[in-house]
C-alpha cells in the first residue's frame, strides 16, 4: 500500500523574543507565575511587515532542502493556519507564489491549534488516493496579531512561529513495521466553541477580532479529550502506548502536556516539550517540536510518534506516523 513518509522538517521562528520579564512591563504578570502555571520562559513575535506567509515560506524551504526536493517537484501545500494574510486568497497560495512555483495547488486548513493533525491527515489522505505524491505540509501562524495585550491570562500564553514537513508517497507493506503515516483520528464539538474563540471576523463584525478563552475549561477538555483519542489511535493501529518512542503534543502549556502523560502512563522522557521556548504556536507547535528533536537527535528514523492536539472548534485528533 502507499504510505506518506516524511521526507524532509523544517522551522522557522522570527527573530524578536519577548521574554516573561519583557511581559510584566506590558501586564500584571512575572516570570514566576508565568513559569510555574504554564512552563513558558519566552517566545517569537513576528516583525512589523512580517506575515504568516513569509515564517511559512522559511519553514518549508528549510524542509525543502532537509528533504533534498525541489519546489517544482511539489505537487500540494497544505497551510495550516488560524491568522492567514487575508481572508482570501489562501495564505498556501501565497507560499505557493513565494517558492516560486507555477503547478500543483494550494490551499489552507483551518483548525487552530490542531491545524497541523487535521493538515497532515488530509495530506496523507490525498496522497494514498493519488492526488499527489509529494506534499508539503505547514503550520504557521502570527497569533501576536489577534492577542489582547492587556489580558494577563491570554497574552502570556501565545508567539509566533512556522514548521513544516515534506511527505511523498512510498510503496509501503501494510504492517504496522512502514515508514510514513501509520493513523489518523479527528474530532470536534461546536458546541463548545465558546471556550476558545476570536471575537470577530468578517461575516459578524467586519473586523478581525482578538482571542477569548475560558482557561480552566480548556485544560479540563484538554486532558480528558486527549488521552482519550491517543487511546483511539493507539487501538487503531493495535498499538499500546510502551510501544511509542516519543509523544510530540501540541505545545500548551506544561501542565496538559504533563497531565496527558501521566493519563497514559508515559514517562516525561518520551515526550517531546518546546513550549518553554516558543510557548503555544497553535498549528506551527507540532512540526517545530518534531523539527526541534529531529536535529538534535532524539528522533532518529524508524522511531514510531504520536502527534496529538487540540485547538478552539473545540477540534481534537491525533496521527502516528513512523520517522
């Protein structure tokens, strides 16, 4: 059978940190409470004029060139992404236009923060029905740019950033034992939509709107809702979870992702944590903690991971791939 196999990761995080310190001249806030409720220490903001297409463009090019491809050998981009350039045309477009590619198509997803699981299984799913066999999948986002400032619990939690992965489409057996995408599982629930939303929009308000959360319902969702649909994948595949070589989680905050582990009886060790660098990314958390641990050597090919998210919709999911 075809197997999406990751060929190539890349990243890219802008230039400007902002560091807690920095963050308790804008709020009432301070490195100690931001540290201990959530683990972040920093993160990414993009500059002035620097937009999500342009950290997307330097993500996948990095993973162009990790993977040895060339733009014109890409026959789809999938963006994911919650703070596109405009309403339309889709920010993959742009990326398209950016690589200087003339073929293929383009267009984004939209999952907040499980943006880049609901990408990657589309893209896996496109490539095992033949509409394409090389894919590059991106999540980027600029949430400094729908983040209310003078909100301590919200404007503490959020940076920019962008990653991405090149699948192409292998011959693989049909065991569990191939390289590439191995499951995926999605979710969602509009009915809790009012947890994790943006207060605008062009439909309702004709403006952009800024991000409104209700925290503590969030964390609570959170951990019940991923520990249950890694459960899913695992049984899925025929899996138990002593047979993963490392979690990659959507990067949150510490607490969930430590909760989640603890769910499933995972030691720390195996889990993949970046957020005290970047802090939530959203959709760009994922491929920049598998970018961050393919190069420093943690994940080495043949390791079996499970990626796992969930974002505002609420949307939840989770895929296994083997490097």
């Amino acid at each position: 059978m075809i197997r999406s196999t990751v060929v190539g990761c890349g990243a890219y995080l802008p230039d400007r940190i902002m560091t807690n310190d920095d963050l308790s001249h804008l709020v009432d806030t301070s490195d100690e409470w931001i540290t201990q409720r959530t683990g972040i220490r920093q993160r990414h903001l993009a500059a002035t004029g620097e937009f999500t297409s342009d950290l997307a463009t330097a993500a996948a090019a990095d993973a162009l060139g990790d993977a040895g491809v060339m733009p014109a050998d890409v026959d789809l981009i999938i963006v994911a992404t919650a703070t596109p350039d405009e309403t339309f045309p889709s920010t993959a477009t742009t990326v398209q236009r950016k690589l200087g590619m003339t073929s293929g198509a383009a267009f984004d997803v939209q999952a907040v923060c499980s943006g880049f699981v609901y990408a990657l299984s589309v893209a896996d799913s496109m490539i095992k029905n033949g509409l394409g066999s090389t894919v590059l999948v991106i999540g980027a986002e600029t949430f400094s740019r729908i983040i209310d400032w003078t909100d301590r619990h919200t404007c503490v939690l959020f940076g920019d950033g962008a990653g991405a992965v090149v699948l192409r489409a292998e011959q693989g057996t049909g065991s569990i034992a191939d390289r590439g995408v191995l499951a995926n599982i999605l979710h969602s629930d509009g009915n809790l939509h009012d947890l994790l939303y943006v207060d605008g929009g062009p439909s309702t308000t004709g403006t952009t709107g800024l991000l409104r959360m209700t925290g503590r319902e969030v964390y609570r969702h959170a951990v019940v809702k991923l520990g249950a649909v890694i459960t899913e994948t695992l049984e899925a595949a025929g899996l138990t979870a002593d047979e993963i070589d490392w979690v990659v989680p959507h990067q949150a905050n510490n607490r969930i992702i430590a909760s989640v582990a603890d769910k499933l009886g995972l030691p720390v060790e195996r889990v993949v944590v970046t957020v005290d660098k970047h802090a939530n990314t959203s959709a760009a958390s994922i491929p920049l903690a598998l970018h961050a641990a393919a190069r420093d050597g943690r994940i080495q090919r043949g390791d079996l991971l499970l990626l796992e998210a969930l974002g505002g919709g609420m949307t939840w999911g989770a895929n296994l791939l083997r490097w």
